[in-house]
C-alpha cells in the first residue's frame, strides 16, 4: 500500500482536502498520513526524514501534498525522496497573473478563526444541539432550516455539521408513528413549513443502524422500518416537502445538497 503525506504550516485541511479528492479519482489504496503546523526547518527536516525512510522501507517514492506559506519549508518537503504537489503555488501563481496583485502571504490565514464567521459557527452549533431530536420546539422561528426523517435516517449528524461548517441554524424533529398513523404534519411544524426539509433512507440501511442501537426490537426490525420510510416518504409528497435519501452519501454530500436545494446562505467566510 502507497502512502500519502499531507502536510502544512497551519491544519493540513486544504492539503487533505486537495489530495484525498485528488486520490479518489483512482482505485488505489493507500495509508494517508496528515501532518499539521509544520512551523520551523527543524521540524520540516524532521517530517523529510520520515518520508525518505518510509520510501526506502516502501520501496517507492510516497506522494506529498503540501501548502506551506514559508518558502524555505516548501524546499525542505521538495527535495525528499516524494513525488511532491504544492497546491498553494501551483494555483497562487496563476490568480497572481490574473489579477496582476502579488499575494500576500500569512500562516494560519486559511484556516483561522475570523471572528464573525466563528461566532455564527458556536451560536449555529449551540442552536442545534439545543433542537435537536425535538427537544425544544420553542424557538423554530431562529431555525434556518428543520430537518426532519424517521428515527436514525441523519438528521443530528447533518444538522451538526450545518452548523459547524456553514454557520447554520439547523433544528431536527423526528417524526414518529403517530404522525406517520396521523398522515398529518406534527402541530409544533405546521408554522415552518417553508423551513421543512425531509431526510429518507433505504429500509435495509435504516434497520441496520437501528439493530445497533436496539438489537431484535420491533423498532429495529426490518418490517417496521419498510412501514416507517415508506409512510414518512407519502407524508413528504402530500405536503409538498423537498426530501432527500440519504442512504448513499456522506453527510458532507446531504449537507451540500440540503444547501443546493434550498439556497441556504453559508456563514463560512
């Protein structure tokens, strides 16, 4: 198995980001090794010395993806025994030309905490670990968006990362056999439905994570979780809900959706 460096002055994350998308276009397996806040030469000369000894017991140059601000460290990380990519450089140079603006190089600038979009960050994650599951129904007029899905088909880990990654006020509220028995949308829901948005999820996949949480129980069994998607999937169309199956993707991917579909504004930046 090949290994895979990526390496930084701040987080690693663009380098991560870059490589990993870079490496899924082709079917290899390889041992990924992330290494952050490679600040000084010392520590560089350290992290080539890893990587000239994995490709001497390797027997094969390692691949190296790497940002790095400081152009001293980028040599450093160059001249080992890797097939190195410089992300920053390789697209920096190009906008340089285009906007005829040299760039003005920080550490941690990618990466560090902007005030503004921090705050929305910490008060979106408050906001959805205080709605979540439907705990507290008080305050959905603060939501961007509620998720909302059968028990176990994503709602708390999307709204998680709604608000992490976007600054978005996201709350959940599972929707249970009564509702689905009901045919109606809960009473709590009904003023934001233009809030609403459903998660479904393949019966076979939904049993499976409930028999991990309760194993051999009617709520895990594969019988009532065909009734449950296939009744939660009936209440999305006669109230005109956008849903989404969440079976095949990452929440990464239904979070990007949810956003596509709905034209929520990210707080990222």
């Amino acid at each position: 198995m090949r290994t895979a460096f990526y390496i930084s002055d701040g987080t690693a994350i663009t380098s991560e980001v870059f490589g990993h998308a870079t490496l899924s276009l082709f079917p290899v397996e390889f041992n990924h090794k992330t290494i952050p806040f490679v600040e000084t030469e010392k520590k560089a000369n350290e992290i080539k010395a890893l990587i000239n000894a994995t490709a001497h017991r390797e027997g094969e140059k390692p691949l190296v993806f790497f940002t790095f601000v400081n152009h001293n460290l980028s040599e450093i990380i160059r001249s080992s025994n890797a097939v190195t990519y410089d992300f920053l450089t390789t697209f920096s140079e190009k906008i340089e030309q285009e906007l005829k603006v040299a760039p003005v190089p920080k550490i941690h600038r990618t990466h560090s905490m902007h005030e503004k979009s921090y705050d929305f960050r910490i008060d979106a994650v408050n906001y959805a670990l205080t709605n979540d599951d439907g705990a507290n129904i008080n305050n959905y007029a603060e939501a961007d968006i509620i998720l909302v899905g059968v028990s176990r088909s994503g709602k708390t880990p999307t709204s998680l990362y709604l608000a992490l990654q976007y600054g978005i006020k996201a709350a959940n509220y599972p929707i249970t056999e009564e509702d689905l028995d009901s045919g109606k949308l809960p009473q709590c829901l009904i003023a934001y439905k233009d809030k609403l948005f459903g998660l479904t999820i393949d019966p076979v996949r939904l049993a499976d994570i409930r028999q991990r949480r309760m194993a051999n129980s009617k709520y895990a069994s594969l019988k009532q979780c065909r009734i449950e998607v296939r009744e939660v999937e009936m209440l999305y169309k006669k109230h005109k809900l956008a849903y989404l199956n969440s079976t095949h993707h990452s929440v990464e991917e239904i979070s990007a959706k949810i956003i596509s579909d709905t034209n929520l504004e990210r707080r990222k930046y």
